[in-house]
C-alpha cells in the first residue's frame, strides 16, 4: 500500500519559493535561517500566520550549539563573536554560551510551533569519548531545563552526524536520549524507525537531480519507516520534491 501525504511529509530544506506559495504546494519546510543567524521571533510569528494551521515547521538548531568557531557557516552570523564565546560554542558543550543558543532556538520553535528541531553535526564532530559525553549531558541538561508542559508532547530532537560515525554508534545514543536519526538514506540507513527524516543532499553532490529510480527507491524507504519526513536538499530541490510528491500520489 503506497503511504498517503500523512504518512510521508514532503518538503525542502529552505524556501525555493516564496512561503505562501509554497505553503500552497507542500505540507512541511525546514527552516534554515535559525541556523545560521536566528530571525527575530515577531518575524517567525509573522511566517506561522502566513499559512494554514496544519503547515509544520521543522528548523536547524543554532549553529553555535553544533559547530566551533571556526566552521565558515559563521561569516553568516551578524554579529561577531566574542574570544570567550569563540572558546565555548560547538560540539555540544554545555556552557553558558551554547546553553543560550539552545534557548534563542527554543524560542524559535515555539514562535513557529514547531514540533521537530534539527542538529546537524560537522564532520569534524567525530565518535571521540569526549564528543559522545558532550552529546549526553546537553540533551539531558535540555531535557530536565524545561518542565514537561512546556516542551510540549511530541516534541522530537533529531540528531544528523557526518563522519565515521558507526550504525551502532549512533543507534546506541539516539537510544538512550531519544533522538531521531536525521541521514540521507542513499548514504546510509537510518537506525531508528518513527519518525523517518531522511535530508536529501544528491548522490553524487548539491547539484544531483534524483532519477525516477532514485525516488521510486526512496519511495520503498520512506514506505518502512512512516511517519516519514522526506526534505529534499540539492540544487533541483524544488522539482525533485514535486515530482516524488507526483509519485507518492499514484495509486
């Protein structure tokens, strides 16, 4: 039985349209903005009025959460950071300054009603003790920071590493602090079941266009693991999206 646009949520990461029309053509977007430089909350409310109420925003958590100061993802933060900050943001580390960054994506969250925040790791991040015991304490720091009514039911945490992060690996700590496993599954299966995030990125790089037998595969993969986010992330985005989209509505 092919799964219905309930069960599969096509979308994009970013806006390859303007947010009404797009609204108008998918059901789900991850917003990517929160991740380089956060918009300020009134222009998130704004957004969440622009479209129906059953529209989600999933969205990228702060980089300063995941990434160390010298990722290039920071020339697109407006205001520089300082030495102290430089020291402490990325990989995790619970500080005063990534615990911060952690709120102003909170916020973010809430201004959208988002229900699935993102954090995707550099490469760099690698399976070192020290990384895996910086994953452990934050989610648990973040977890008990707020009290169950505020984060809301079913609020999910989705964890994409890179690197030579292992299945096993990654299986035993989406586990034990209860993320989702966000992976391109033409690069690897993912380790947990429900919800499926698969992030599309292109086979062979950004400017991959998925063939029909990419998206019928993709199709099968999305169809074992429902609810299933599917977010297409290459340059032909927005044509990849609406053609699986045209797919998923064969009978």
């Amino acid at each position: 039985m092919t799964p219905t646009a309930r069960d599969v949520r096509i979308g994009c990461c970013g806006f390859p349209l303007g947010l009404a029309k797009y609204a108008q053509i998918f059901p789900v977007v991850e917003v990517q903005q929160t991740f380089y430089q956060p918009p300020l909350v009134k222009t998130l409310q704004k957004w969440r009025t622009q479209v129906p109420s059953a529209f989600e925003f999933t969205l990228k958590a702060w980089q300063l959460i995941t990434h160390e100061a010298s990722s290039p993802t920071y020339r697109r933060l407006r205001k520089r950071l300082s030495n102290k900050q430089k020291r402490e943001v990325g990989a995790f580390r619970l500080n005063e300054t990534v615990l911060a960054a952690w709120r102003r994506t909170w916020e973010c969250a809430q201004a959208l009603r988002s229900r699935t925040i993102l954090f995707q790791c550099p490469t760099r991040f690698a399976p070192t003790r020290e990384n895996k015991a910086n994953l452990r304490t934050f989610f648990h720091a973040i977890s008990s920071e707020a009290p169950p009514e505020e984060l809301g039911e079913g609020l999910t945490f989705v964890w994409e590493p890179r690197g030579d992060w292992t299945p096993a690996e990654i299986k035993e700590l989406c586990a034990e602090l209860n993320l989702a496993h966000g992976v391109d599954p033409f690069v690897q299966e993912p380790v947990t079941t429900e919800p499926g995030y698969f992030r599309l990125h292109g086979r062979a790089g950004y400017r991959y266009q998925h063939t029909d037998q990419d998206l019928a595969e993709l199709l099968n993969k999305a169809r074992a693991r429902t609810p299933c986010y599917v977010l297409f992330n290459n340059i032909s985005m927005l044509e990849d999206a609406r053609r699986f989209q045209q797919l998923i509505g064969k009978p």
